[in-house]
C-alpha cells in the first residue's frame, strides 16, 4: 500500500512543481496501477477503502489539466 501512495504523491509534487500542470502519462499510469492494485484486493477479499481513495486523489490531479 506505501507504494500506491508514494505514487500519488510523486504525482501531487510533479503537478505543484510544474505550476498545476499534470503529466497525463504518469497520472494515468499511477491510474492504472491503483485499478490493478483494486482489481487484485477484489480477488483476494481485501480492504478497498484506502485505494479507492487513491483512485479518486488520481482522478482529482487529473482534473486539473480540463
């Protein structure tokens, strides 16, 4: 679970960084990372609350390129 959110912040810092501009790759990858991560929890009866809360962290820096 550290790693999903290491991901979100690396991905919170770039956007801040690049004056509240969001690398679409990168965000979609750490996207796409938390849907396995979430798809895996499901499969092996897991918690989900924490990473769908990541998932929509993800969703929000996403945003801020619209």
């Amino acid at each position: 679970m550290n790693r999903y959110y290491r991901m979100v912040i690396e991905l919170f810092k770039d956007t801040l960084t690049n004056v509240n501009r969001v690398n679409s790759d990168k965000s979609l990858n750490v996207l796409i990372e938390i849907e396995k991560a979430i798809t895996t929890a499901k499969v092996t009866n897991q918690p989900l609350d924490e990473l769908y809360q990541l998932k929509a962290d993800v969703e929000l820096i996403r945003a801020i390129n619209e």
